[in-house]
C-alpha cells in the first residue's frame, strides 16, 4: 500500500511539473508568434531571491511566506480547517474501535 501511494504521488507530481513547463512552452510561443516582448504576459513560475528573502509568483500572483500565514491564519479564524481535522478524527477513532471489535472476535485472549 505505501509504494501505491508513493508511485501515485510521484506519478502525481510529474503531472504537475509537466502541466507547469507546458504553460512556460505555450507563454515563449506566444511571446515568439507575435514577435515582440509584452509585459503583461508573465512567466508561469519565477523566483527571485532579494537580501535573504525568497519570492515567488506563480502565474503572475506574487507568493511569499507572509500571505501563507495570514491565510493559515484566516482558516483557524473560520474553524473550517479544525472542522476536517475533527471530523478525520472521529472517523480514525471509530475504524480504530471497529477493527479492534473485529480482533477481539477473530483472536480471542
């Protein structure tokens, strides 16, 4: 089971990539069909390292470790993040009680 999911996350990342330097090819064939450089066509993925600082943009949208927060942040604000956490829970609880029930049936002391 753990090597189907560590292929299946593998597999899953090379898509991933896949899809991200396909938007790169389709952007520098834009740019090279019309023939000169526009500005409001962006990279799909830069990466810019400023006095220490990493930022990134991802299609355009600049992405740093503080806009992570405050959106970590704002999920514990709403309680929508702690609602699947205790759903996922109480499901992990009860297989644990139901197997448990089904040991003590197959393999008695």
């Amino acid at each position: 089971m753990l090597r189907f999911l560590l292929k299946f996350f593998a597999v899953l990342l090379i898509f991933f990539v896949g899809v991200l330097f396909g938007l790169q090819k389709a952007n520098t064939g834009i740019v090279n069909m019309r023939g000169y450089q526009d500005p409001q066509f962006n990279a799909v993925v830069s990466i810019e390292q400023n006095d220490g600082e990493v930022n990134a943009s991802i299609l355009g949208q600049e992405m740093n470790s503080h806009d992570l927060e405050k959106k970590k942040e704002q999920l514990q604000d709403i309680k929508a993040f702690n609602m699947f956490s205790n759903v996922g829970q109480k499901i992990s609880e009860g297989s644990k009680k139901l197997f448990s029930k089904i040991f003590e049936v197959i393999l008695p002391d």
